[in-house]
C-alpha cells in the first residue's frame, strides 16, 4: 500500500518493477520503463478495478497503442508526467484537455496492448510536458511519498555571501569630512559617528588638532 494509491482497492501489488527485465513477451532483456501492478486479492479476475490519477493535472494523451494499449498520461505541476498503461477496451471516458483531480477514477484495469495479463502499468516522467520529453524515472518514489507527484522539485538554495563590511576610514579622513560639514554638527554628529563605529571624542580630539 502507498501514500498514493493507485488503483481503487488502495492495496496494489508489484509484480514487475523498473528497470532492465526478460522480455515477457518476447526474447532477451528490455528496458521498463515504469512498474506493474495487479490487485493484492486479484481483484482484476473477478472485477474491474478502478485506475485512480494520483494527482491534480490535465490530460496531454489518450491513445489506443499497440504495444500500450488504453493508455492515459496527465500532465501534473512541477513537470511531472504519469503515464497508466494497458486499461480496459471502453473504460477511458476522459480526452485530451480535460483537467483532472487527484483520485479522479480515469479507466479500468485491462490488458489490452502487448500485455500478458491484467495489469496496469504506471510510469513517471520528469522534467516533462509531454509524452514526447523528459525522463523515465522510477515511479516507487512518488508512490511512496518520498518525492511529491505536483510539486516542483526545487534545487537548494545557496545562500548569498554577505557584502563585506565597508571599511572604516583613518581618523584624519574623519576628521576632515567633520570640518567640511559632512557629519553634521552637534548631537546629529555625535550619533553618526558612533553608529558607524567610530569614538566620537576621539574624532573631536583630532579635528581641534587639524583646526589649530
């Protein structure tokens, strides 16, 4: 069972994960692209079982392939693309366009298709609007809960360095800016100075050493 379910009886059952596989239907390895699941009770033998979207999103695919079958992708935030593979014959009554709500029921789990079996194959892209862009990733991440189909995965931020700090002047460049009026006069000069780090006597001291 995962944090996002995909089938209806919220208690799927992995029978081929992703990654290099024998080739169920042929000779040699392949490549899988997603996972495959069936129901826990083999549900699918006796009923339909209902494939639910596992995020908000807007459907960019609905297709009738020969290797894929009834196949459905959403598009979801973030550039994540899921793809439900292999759905019953007459179960997929959503189209290209519609937008589409997490758990939103989109077909029936089938095996039409290059398929050996009642299953359905849920595959997850990234960095991807459509089927045609983007990366097959493992989609027991997201399932999981450990990454978030919707949600952007957001680089760390880098904190800016801090801007050094100006650095201070000598006392004679202070004091000469005192004589040219640049600090003010009075208190108003006294709390400038001192505000940025300077000894407001000490300014004093040296600008009545320069006015003799």
């Amino acid at each position: 069972m995962y944090k996002n379910n995909i089938i209806s009886t919220k208690n799927e059952r992995l029978t081929s994960g992703f990654g290099p596989r024998p080739n169920p239907t042929g000779a040699g390895t392949e490549q899988h692209n997603g996972c495959d699941f069936t129901d826990a009770q083999r549900l699918e033998l006796k009923q339909d079982v209902g494939i639910l979207a596992v995020a908000d999103g807007k459907v960019v695919e609905v297709i009738r392939g020969d290797s894929v079958g009834w196949t459905v992708a959403i598009s979801h935030d973030g550039r994540i693309l899921s793809r439900y593979q292999h759905m019953k014959d007459g179960s997929v009554k959503i189209k290209t366009g519609d937008n589409i709500k997490k758990g939103q029921q989109i077909g029936i789990m089938g095996t039409t298709g290059r398929s050996t079996g009642i299953h359905l194959h849920f595959a997850v892209k990234e960095n991807s609007t459509a089927y045609t862009n983007g990366t097959w990733v493992d989609p027991i991440p997201y399932l999981n809960g450990v990454k978030t189909i919707g949600v952007a995965a957001q680089p760390a931020a880098v904190p800016k360095p801090a801007a050094p700090a100006p650095a201070k002047k000598s006392i004679d460049e202070i004091a000469r800016e005192v004589i040219r009026g640049s600090w003010g006069n009075g208190q108003e000069r006294v709390t400038k100075l001192t505000a940025a780090g300077y000894s407001a006597p000490e300014i004093q001291a040296r600008v009545n050493q320069l006015l003799k």
